[in-house]
C-alpha cells in the first residue's frame, strides 16, 4: 500500500507534457470555435495558469486556482454527471456539453473540467497551500472581471458580470451589479475556501 500512495508523492514528468500538450491542442479549437474572449472564463485561466504552477512546482499560483475555481468545478462536475448519468438537469453550468451542434472533439476537451478538482488537490498535497493567494487571487479576479465588464459584450456574459447564468439580468443597475460581482467573489467565495484549505493542507 506505501509503495502504491508512493506514486502520487510527486507529480511524473510525463504528466506535465501530457497536460501542457493538450493545452496547446485546445488553445488553437478554442479560438477557431469561441473566440479569444473565452480564454477570460476563470476556468480556463485555471486550466493555462496550471501548466506553469506544474513546471514550476508554484504554490501560490496552485493555491490561486483552487481559490478561484475548485468550488465552481465541483460544482461544474455535479452538474454534469447528474445529466449525464441521471438525465437530471441541475443548475445548467454544464449545459453545453449536450449541445449535438457541437462538435464531439470539441465538447471532449471541455472535460479538462473533470480533471482539474483532482489535480487541483493533488498539487496543494505536494505544493502546500500559500497564505498570500486571496490577496493575489482577488487582483486577478478584479482584472479579469474588469476586462470583461468593459470590453466583452453581456450576451457573452463572461464570469457573469452582467447577471447570474447566461442571461443579463436588468433589475439593478449594471454598474452596481459589477461592483456587487467585485465583492462577492473574495467574501463568498475565496474567504470561506481559504480557511478551509487552510485548515486542510497547512
């Protein structure tokens, strides 16, 4: 059994070039099929972010995503096993991957979802978990949720600065939404995974 748990106290070098070609496979059909503006989803800023906090052995940049999206991937992946095993919609997160207009290769590199919890909790065994990453984690989510607000349209609702889901909601004003959506990421979301991976990994 040690010599079994043993395999997984460091992460193989085959898995980093696994993990960083598929990356570069999905970059180029991501542009062709979504367009660059997709690249701000904060799981896919997870998804490049990870290849690095893999060479690197980085434990802020590990300690970053897991803030940043491993509650949401869970999620994610509830949603997406209960349609695809129950016939059970949930929440919707997961929707497009039942969509039959798209393409099937294209819909298998989605499932980088379903490995990024696991590899997530693997990476913070090794890497530990850094004290500094809501500090971080909250710049970069201001960053990105700003160059989303501005410069991506609420149809594309990228990171749900324009409402919750896929649709704009229209009962508040937008600017006050946005602000709102600025808070609630590091109080709700960073702040309460942050003590417990806190408590769990240091």
């Amino acid at each position: 059994m040690e010599e079994f748990l043993s395999q997984f106290q460091y992460i193989p070098i085959w898995f980093k070039v696994l993990y960083t070609s598929f990356v570069l496979v999905l970059i180029p059909v991501y542009w062709k099929h979504y367009g660059p503006a997709n690249f701000l989803w904060f799981s896919d800023i997870s998804l490049f972010t990870l290849a690095f906090a893999l060479w690197f052995q980085s434990s802020i940049l590990t300690s970053m995503m897991a803030l940043g999206v491993l509650f949401p991937e869970i999620v994610w992946n509830i949603d997406y096993f209960a349609r695809l095993i129950f016939g059970k919609k949930l929440i919707g997160l997961s929707h497009y991957m039942f969509e039959k207009d798209k393409p099937l290769f294209l819909r298998a590199l989605s499932l980088f979802h379903v490995i990024i919890p696991p590899l997530l909790l693997w990476m913070l065994m090794l890497y530990g978990y850094s004290e500094n990453a809501p500090f971080f984690q909250t710049i970069l989510a201001w960053i990105v949720l700003a160059v989303c607000y501005f410069f991506t349209t609420p149809l594309m609702n990228i990171n749900w600065v324009f409402g919750p889901g896929s649709i704009p909601q229209n009962k508040i004003s937008p600017k006050i939404y946005f602000l709102l959506i600025l808070l609630f990421f590091p109080i709700c979301i960073y702040l309460p995974i942050h003590f417990l991976l806190r408590y769990i990994f240091n």
